[in-house]
C-alpha cells in the first residue's frame, strides 16, 4: 500500500485570513493516515480538586523573561468549544487548546493534540481512526476553527454538523438520528441525502453515543450503519471603475447593447441594501438564511458585490456603474451581519435562487479547501450539473496558499484577482487545486474596486456611498457580470456553455495557470466567441516517482463550432516548469497543429503529456494551448504534478506480548522544508505510507488494550528517520520502559501528566506531547540513532493534587541526546521553590484558583490548581529545570467546583524563574486595573484598511495582563476626525475591525466597558480613548497604532481596600510611546462621586498623593496622556478600589 500527500490549500475566500492546513490524498486502498502538526499541551478540567488556604512567606527575586499567556472574549475566561465526542476543549487567545473538559465517562480516554500551519486539533483516542478513514471531518476537532469569532457565533456553546446517510440502512439511522433528544434537524438537504443538525453543548455526547457504536473486539468507536460521513457544518466568510473596462464590458455595452436585461444574478452574501440608488431597483426577490434577524446589509460586503455585478451607478452618475447593470439580483442573505455562515445555509440559498430561477449564483466566500469534496462542493457540483446554472466564486485571499471551498468545486467558475497591470494581486489565491487539478479557472480585477457601500458602513468621504475594497470577493461578481452578459446574448445556453466560453476567451496576461487560470476575462471576445473548447482545461493524473518509466498520457480537447460557418484553427502548445520556466521541448505536444471545425459541428486534437523529460525538476507543469483562426482566440490551460522523489515507508508494531499488534498510532513529521506530517492509524500490524525523500520524526504510542486504558500506555519517539530508498521500521513496545516521577510527601496524587517532546530547529521543528492522568503502567522508550545536534528536547511536566495548603507542580527535561527510554524523577524538598500567591477579590462568596504554565525548550504545559474562597492564599512547591520559566494565572469562579462557564476573571503573570530553595510572593488581581500597552501582549494595530484592537483592558495594579473578564456591556467606536466611522459590542478582543480609507486621517478609538457589581465592585468600568493618525501599512505588515496606558500601583489589601481616609502616595507610570523621554503632558484626576465631579491630583517624582475613600466609598481616577507626537490617550477608571 501507498500513501500519497499533497499540500491542502487551506484558506478563506475573504476578508479575514485563517491559516492553512496540510492535507493527505487517501487513494482507495491505501492506509488511512492524516497529516497534523506539531503538539501542544493542555490540561484536564473536569474534576478540579479544592484546597484550604496558605499564609504569607517572605518574598524572593527572580528573572522575567516574555509575556504570559492570554485570551480573549466578550464573556469568558478562555473560549470554550464543544467536540463531537461532548469533550469541551478550552482555547486560548493564539487558538491553542489549553484546557479540556471531558464529558460524562470519557475522563480515561487519552487526547492527541496538535497544531497544523497555525490550527491546533485536539482528537480523542476513540475518534482517531474514524477521522483517519474519512468517516468524521477533521474540522470537528479543529478547535482553531471551531472557536473562532465567526464560528461562536454560529455555534454557540454547542455544535451544528451535516450527516449524509447510505445504504440499506438510511431511512433508519436518519429515523434514529431525528429522534434523538436535542437533537435539531435546521435544513434538510435532499441533494446530498443528508440532514444539518444543531445539538446544544449539554447533549453532543448524545449525538456521538447515537452516531456511533463500540466498534468489535478493540473497542474502538464505528460509525453507525446508514450513516456514510458526518462533516462540520462549517462556517465560510467573505472573501473581499477602471474595472469594467479591463475586462472589455463598457466596449460590450457601447457596441452590442448588452446590459444583463433577463437575467437573474443570485448574490448569496450578506445581504444587499435595497435602498442603495443603484440597487433598488435591481433587486426582485430576497430571503434571509443566516443567523442575523432580517435580510438587511448591515456587513456592507453583499452590496459591494451586488453592485459590482449590477449596480446601475445611478448615484455616482453613471462612474461606478456595475458589468451587467440591467440585471436582476436575488438577495439571498446567507452571511450573518458579522460576515460568517454555515455551509447548510449556503446550501439552501443555492436551492431556492434556483427556485426563484437564478441563471447565475455568485459565491465571494469561502472556507479552507480539503482533498474530500465537502457538502458545499458537492451541491456545486450537481446544481451545475443538473439544472445548469453557473456559479460566480472567488478563489480565496490566502496567496500562495490554495483555493478555498467552493471555488475549489469542478463546477466552479473560479476567479482569481489582478490588478489595473493585469498583475496578480498578492493576496489572491494560487493553485492547483488539491489534488492536482487545475484552479482558478480565470481571473478578474479585484483590487480597490469602488462600488456602492451599504448604509451604515464604510463609505470613502470622497465618494459618499461608495467604497474600495479589494479581494477576489470582488474579482467573481465581475465574472458573474460578464456571464449575465453572455446569456443575455445567448439564451439557450447553460452554466457549462456560459463557462467554456468565458474560460476559452480569457486573456493571456502571460502569467501561470495556477495564478490566473486561463487569464483575465475578456468579454469583448466572450460575446463573439462562435467556439468553445471541452473540456475548458486538463489536469492530468499525478505523476510518481521515479520517472524513468512514466508513461506518456493523452487527453482530448474539443473543439465545438456554435455559429455557420467552418472555422479553420491553428493550435499551439506552450508548456511551463515549476518554476515558471519554459518546460522540456517534447513534454507537452499536440497530435495536430490544425484543424477545421464544421459549422455545428466539433472536431479534437490530443494533448499528450511525457513526464519522462522533466530531468530534476520535480513539481507542478503547465501547459497552455491556444487555438486562432477565423477571428477567434480559444485558450485551454492544462496540468501535471510530477512527483518528487518518494519511497514506500512499511512500519510495523510489536506489542508488549512480542506479537504484531493493532493499538499503536503513529505521527510522521518531515524535518524539511514544506516537510508533510502523516497521521497513520489504520488499525493494522503493518502500514504501508509512501512520502518525500527526507529526513523525519516517527512518534509512535497507543494503549495496551483499547478497551481498558488502565491496562498501560506505550510511547515511543523515533526522532530521525532518514528516508533514501524503501524502508521498513519496526516499532517494538518491549523496548520502553516505566515512567515514574515523585514528590516528597507520599499522600500527594498525582493529578496530570504531560509528556512532551520536541524535535529538529527553526522552520522544521516539530514537537507533540501526550496528555495523561496517571502514569501508571506507561512506558517510554527512543528508537534510532542519538541526536547530537542539541535538536531534541523533552519535557515532563506534572500537577499534584493539593495535600493540605500545598500545591506540587514540576517539569523537568531538557535537551538530550535521547529520548528517554523509562524516565524516573524523584524530587527532593530542596527542588523546590515556595511561592506564596494572594489573588484578590472584592465580591465575598467568591472562589479561584491558581494554575501554573510552564515553557521548556519551547514546550509548554497548563495545569490547574486547588479552589479555595477568595481573597486567598496559596502555596505552590514548584520544580523545574533551570531553563524552565513559569507563568501563574489567577482565576476567579462564581461557585467551589467550577466548569468553564463558571469562571468570571483571570489574570496572568509574565513568565520568569523560580530557583530551588527560594521563596517568593506574588500577587494577582489588585487595582488599579486598567488598559494595558505592551507590544505583543496588547494594543491596537492597522492590517491593511482593518482597524482593531487586542487589549487586555482589565489588567491588574501589578500589570498583570487580564487574560479575560466576563463583562456585562461594551460599546466600541471608531471615528476620523468628526465623522463616525462604526460602532460595536466588541471590547477591542481582536475580534471585530473597522474598515477605514487608504489615505492618512486622525482618528479616534473609544470604548466603553462595564463589568457587574455582583462580580466585582473594583474596575465596575473602564472608559478609555486614543487619537492618532494612521495610513494603509506596506502589504502584508502590521502597525502597532500610537496608544498609551497609565498604571497606577496603590497598596491594597486583598479585598482591594485601603485604610478609609488615609493619605497615601503610590506610583504612576505611563506605558506606550507616551513612556519615558516620549512623554509631552500627563494629568491625573481622581473622583470620590462615581464620575461626576474631579479633581486634578499633581504628579510628582512618578508618584500620586491622594486621600483614601471613606469607608465602603470608592475612588475612580481618570488620566490625560499626551505623547510628543501628539497622540492622545484617555483612561478612566471607576471604582479604582475602595476604602475600608
């Protein structure tokens, strides 16, 4: 058996830019492996343990190194998203799984986590094997995706998945399935003989104990029988006057009359403004499929599009008139006011513009593509194949990175985005396809196009209703437009009609095919196009290495003469290497250099492919073939992935028993450049996988019997596998051995393990770890040769249940030359530091804990602490290697044994060392809180015309950064100079942006935050606002925008009071580029009246005098920040602390 991989290209067609994955083709046959990423550590929730509070200790210095760890959120601590399996996995700010919280009886299943490409998936042991075999999309384990702003949206605190059923057993299983408790059917999909269904966070381990079944004697969970594969039903986005004329359509308009009159554009976006001169009267029929309360454009990006392809440029005169300005549109609302959907949604707005007789749907969203054709690509797929309307999609914004779902769909007319030069943009979306196709299809302007602006949104001052984005989101409205074009001039034809012509007419902007497909649309050719090529392009199978012996491949391209006349055609070939050079004479040809096509009629030419002349120039081949004659101009692109050198890799595993065994999985990860990583789990003794010459990590684990964890747990790591030629590896358990580590109080129990390793440097570093809550009966063990390079590292990092006031955490490991084989750790009482942590509260009838995060040669680790009643003391032994640095994060809970909903506020502390047989205090949650400026950590950024920011608003007195706070409302604006440019519920968390002007402008950014009184009375809200000047950054870079911050630093008790009355001077200093020598003016001001009075309170030396409040009173302080460059910042704190 052979595996082949190929990189997926993983992205979003829109305006947000989610990173891309690696993916694995599965050829029929072959072992079911799929490629993941490197590892992350996280740590179990679901039973934390209580504690009894400590006393102080005295106090111990230590070194500070980078930020601590964060999150962000409108309403929790971490964002908590819900697996198919009811595991809740707890994802931090950077979308790394840092938590977990297992459902009802899942508390002994191991979890294999691991990022890909910026993803990170967090994958039980008992789903491995279904998502290994396709049976379950790996996005329902993609907590990156899943507890993304879009997706919480969709989601809630629970999930919505498509299940397609088959067999002799549907009718029943889709029975079962309905009838299921909590279980919601929202749209049935006939097409697809599937269901979407919604379940609540409570019940999705109902749906997977209903979708699945203990699968025969080695426990491992099966897909019911008439259930075929269960996909996320995930959430796609947007992808966002010279325009018209660079694809030819003002001469159309001026010499043909052509304007789209009878035909019906679908926009299936975020709806369209009605109200717009140029779109009200165009559009005649509207429904709303998305999560937002009514079909209105509150996102602005639906009616940029609509108007691209139809807008009549009534307001501007004509100036910004859309390509088929005589067109109808159908507003089908399937984006919510935040821009995002799900793909069942999507569905349904494609079946009913077909209902409303849609001729052409546009599609500017997408989703990261994968090598299974996904719903949406599916329904593509048949609606263009059985009722013959075309489909109008963007590529994608993600570069050199792939094509996004449904533009990667066959029956996809895929636009990418060029600009006035007829360049392609940078952001535009490249191809092949993943599985080698050939994608985009053509290509069209998409870089700052004005078009209308929906009411409430962005407009440019200069061009009031109007604005400029760019992105293939606006490049596929352009082709919708065109095509309306078409079939206004040609009736009769179809979607494949409609996209054969367009292709074959294209422009040669003399770029590759995996750029601008067949080239930029030209419908001054379009519209007298008499022939047409079938099929419109040619992707050839996949070439394996070696190529010695490769055997030539033939295709046939049509050629199909729709007017009265014969046409006699001259034909050319034109291939290129990966490179983009010219490829070897002899690897493509053509079986004729002319032709005739009869009037009517069709006649073909061979295209052949020799992949034997490619010499060392391995990669991806592209032909273009141009056939002219009788004024006509047909161009056919074509292609082939000539495989790089690959070998069959046969591992086999030997149990504990010295007999072939089916329970180990392995992780493959190449140590080289654009190095593929394969998860291989095909229940098998022997797997056959076939990957690139290289050198690679082979982790290797799984447990003694998968029915009964408690059975044992094996381990393995080979850290180099040169791979030369074909090779057979042998796995063999007997050669691990036991895993003991200790702690000197004997009643302590060991609560969480992680077992971390971390292989090779920089760009080919690759690291994973294993999450355990006993290290009973596991075993470790090194295959292969030892590592001298210092590229190895490992990490073994526990929590210990607290035994009386105190708390054991530890990590030790390093770099080594092997990875241990057994590993035993006995500390010692002089390993340890004492850290004494007071966290604070305001509010009595609170609880907290504290837990630690660890970092260790760039491996990391989260274990949770002992709750106890706040305020409080703890007492945490820590042990560590010297190169190991710590974080701790102080949490507040509403009740004594929280779950994640239950956790209000946490802060936590930058990284730094603890040395053995030091003690040191640390306090967390005192005030003043306020906003915190700190690069990396907080701050408001420009990202091309995106305005945002990411601040930790409530951070501590201590500058301790609040890595979340549950807040009762927030209000954010953004305005340049007198003018407002939006508003949002968003309290700058990074997840909601303004669209602002190319040029520079002063602007404005003011939020407004409250938290309620019942879980705080200290920092009850913070008002804060920052004027500055911006402009459009260089692409592809980041500003960090001109703000300050002020923190103030009184002494407070751990209820947050101060003796009442009491005059006090306490520290104040300034954070940002308003800091030190930067510094032009600073006024602080205090309010004993809750805001409505103050009084200016003098800064002398870097200190504050001010009177304590009375008893149970509060004091709040507002402070003024001007930086020499004149930016402003303006901070106000209410109920900074209070008097006692």
């Amino acid at each position: 058996m052979t595996l082949t991989a190929v990189v997926a290209a993983a992205l979003v067609a829109g305006l947000t830019t989610p990173a891309s994955s690696a993916s694995i083709a599965l050829p029929g046959g072959t072992a079911a492996a799929v490629p993941l990423g490197t590892g992350v550590e996280l740590t179990d929730r679901s039973s934390r343990s209580s504690g009894s509070s400590g006393s102080s200790g005295s106090s111990g210095s230590g070194k500070s190194d980078e930020a601590g760890e964060g999150g962000r959120g409108k309403d929790a601590v971490l964002h908590w998203v819900t697996l198919i399996t009811g595991d809740r996995v707890g994802v931090d700010a950077e979308g790394e799984a840092v938590a977990l919280d297992r459902a009802e009886g899942r508390s002994g299943i191991p979890v294999r986590t691991f990022t890909q490409d910026g993803d990170t998936y967090v994958i039980p042991d008992d789903a491995h094997s279904l998502v290994a075999d396709g049976r379950l999309d790996r996005r329902l384990f993609d907590v990156t995706e899943l507890s993304g702003a879009e997706s919480r949206t969709a989601y809630g605190d629970g999930l919505k998945v498509i299940v397609a059923y088959g067999g002799a057993s549907a009718s029943t299983a889709r029975k079962s399935l309905r009838s299921a408790e909590d279980v919601r059917v929202g749209r049935n999909l006939p097409l697809l003989n599937a269901d979407a269904v919604t379940v609540p966070g409570r019940r999705t381990s109902a749906l997977w104990d209903s979708l699945t079944r203990t699968g025969g004697e080695r426990g491992r969970a099966a897909i019911v029988s008439g259930v075929e594969r269960v996909w996320l039903d995930r959430v796609y986005t947007t992808s966002l006057d010279k325009s018209v004329v660079q694809i030819g359509a003002s001469k159309v308009w001026q010499e043909t009359g052509l304007d789209g009159t009878g035909v019906k554009i679908a926009v299936l976006d975020s709806g369209v403004d009605k109200t717009h001169p140029d779109l009200k009267t165009r559009v005649v029929a509207e429904k709303n499929f998305s999560s937002s309360p009514s079909v209105t454009d509150r996102a602005g990006h639906g009616t940029h599009v609509a108007s691209i392809a139809a807008g009549t440029g009534v307001r501007s005169g004509g100036t910004h008139k859309g390509v088929a300005f005589g067109a109808s549109i159908l507003n089908g609302k399937v984006l919510n006011d935040q821009g995002s959907g799900t793909a069942s949604g999507v569905i349904a707005g494609i079946d009913w513009a077909v209902s409303q007789g849609a001729d052409i749907v546009n599609l500017s969203l997408g989703a990261p593509d994968g090598p299974e054709i996904d719903p949406l690509e599916a329904h593509v797929n048949k609606v263009f194949r059985e009722k013959g309307v075309l489909f109008a999609v963007a590529a994608g914004n993600e570069g050199s990175h792939g094509i996004s779902s449904p533009g990667s769909a066959d029956g996809a007319l895929t636009a990418a985005a060029v600009d006035d030069d007829g360049e392609t943009a940078p952001f535009s979306s490249r191809g092949p396809r993943v599985d080698g196709a050939i994608k985009p299809d053509v290509a069209a302007p998409g870089v700052d196009i004005t078009a209308a602006a929906a009411t409430g949104t962005y407009f440019d001052p200069e061009t009031p209703g109007y604005a400029a984005h760019s992105g293939t989101s606006m490049a596929s409205p352009h082709v919708a437009g065109a095509a309306a074009l078409l079939k206004q001039r040609h009736r009769d034809w179809k979607g494949e009609r409609l996209k054969n012509a367009l292709i074959a007419s294209a422009e040669d902007l003399g770029r590759s095919a995996v750029e601008q497909g067949a080239g930029r649309i030209a419908l001054e050719r379009a519209v007298r196009q008499s022939v047409v090529a079938e099929p419109p392009s040619v992707s050839f199978a996949r070439q394996a290495w070696p190529h010695q012996d490769d055997v030539p491949e033939t295709r046939k391209i049509s050629y199909r003469n729709l007017g009265d006349t014969d046409v006699a055609l001259e034909v050319k070939v034109t291939g290129y290497g990966p490179k983009g050079k010219p490829a070897p004479a002899g690897f493509f040809t053509l079986s004729a250099r002319r032709l005739t096509v009869p009037a009517g009629g069709a006649a073909s030419v061979d295209l052949s492919v020799d992949t034997r002349l490619g010499g060392k120039a391995d990669g991806y081949y592209t032909a273009s073939v141009v056939a002219t004659g009788g004024g006509q101009s047909v161009r056919t692109v074509a292609g082939v992935d000539r495989e790089a050198e690959q070998y069959d890799l046969t591992i086999k595993y030997i149990g504990r028993d010295g007999k072939p065994t089916k329970n180990l999985y392995s992780i493959l990860h190449g140590l080289f450049e654009d190095g593929e990583m394969y998860s291989i789990d095909d229940e098998k003794s022997s797997v056959t996988v076939r990957v690139r010459k290289g050198d690679y990590a082979l982790r290797t684990g799984g447990p003694v019997d998968p029915k009964d964890y408690a059975k044992g747990y094996d381990h393995l790591l080979r850290p180099k596998l040169s791979v030369t030629e074909d090779a057979t590896v042998t796995v063999d358990t007997r050669k691990a051995e036991p895993v003991s580590i200790t702690v000197p109080d004997k009643k302590a129990k060991l609560r969480r393990a992680v077992l971390g390793y971390a292989v090779g440097k920089g760009a080919h570093r690759t690291d994973g770890s294993v999450d355990l809550d006993s290290l009973r009966k596991v075993r470790t063990g090194h295959l292969g040769p030892e590592i001298s390079d210092g590229s190895l590292s490992e990490s073994w990092t526990t929590w210990w249940k607290p035994v009386g006031a105190t708390e054991y955490s530890t990590v030790s490991g390093g770099t080594v030359k092997k990875y241990s084989t057994g590993y035993t750790k006995k500390f010692k009482a002089g390993d340890f530091a004492e850290v004494k942590v007071g966290m604070a509260s305001s509010v009595k009838g609170k609880y907290g804990y504290v837990g630690t995060v660890s970092k260790l040669d760039g491996m990391r680790a989260i274990m949770d602490g002992g709750t106890k009643s706040l305020p409080g003391v703890w007492n945490l032994l820590i042990a560590s290697s010297p190169r190991a640095t710590w974080s701790l994060r102080g949490t507040q809970t509403r009740v004594k044994q929280p779950s994640y909903q239950d956790e209000e506020v946490e802060h936590g502390t930058r990284f730094r060392t603890y040395r053995a047989g030091t003690s040191y205090t640390e306090t967390i949650g005192t005030g003043v809180h306020a906003p915190l400026v700190r690069k990396g950590e907080s701050g408001v950024h420009r990202e091309g015309s995106k305005i945002y920011g990411e601040m930790k608003l409530f951070t501590d007195g201590k500058g301790h950064r609040a890595v979340a706070s549950v807040h009762s409302s927030a209000k954010t604006t953004l305005h340049q100079g007198a003018t407002k440019i939006g508003e949002n519920d968003d309290p700058l968390s990074g997840w909601k942006s303004f669209h602002v002007g190319e040029a520079e402008a002063e602007y404005t950014l003011a939020t407004s935050v409250k938290r309620s009184k019942a879980m705080t009375r200290t920092a009850s809200r913070i008002d804060a606002s920052w004027t500055f000047r911006s402009k459009r950054p260089a692409r592809g870079t980041v500003d960090t925008l001109p703000i300050s911050s002020v923190r103030l630093t009184p002494e407070l008790a751990l209820d947050n009071t101060a003796p009442a009355g009491r005059k006090v001077a306490f520290p104040v200093t300034v954070e940002g580029p308003a800091a030190g020598q930067g510094l032009k003016s600073l006024k602080i001001s205090a309010s004993y009246d809750g805001g409505k009075t103050w009084k200016k309170v003098a800064v002398v030396k870097g200190k504050v005098t001010v009177k304590n409040p009375a008893k149970g009173k509060s004091v709040s302080f507002k402070a003024e920040i001007v930086d020499k460059k004149n930016n402003k910042s303006a901070i106000t704190v209410y109920d900074a602390y209070h008097g006692k």
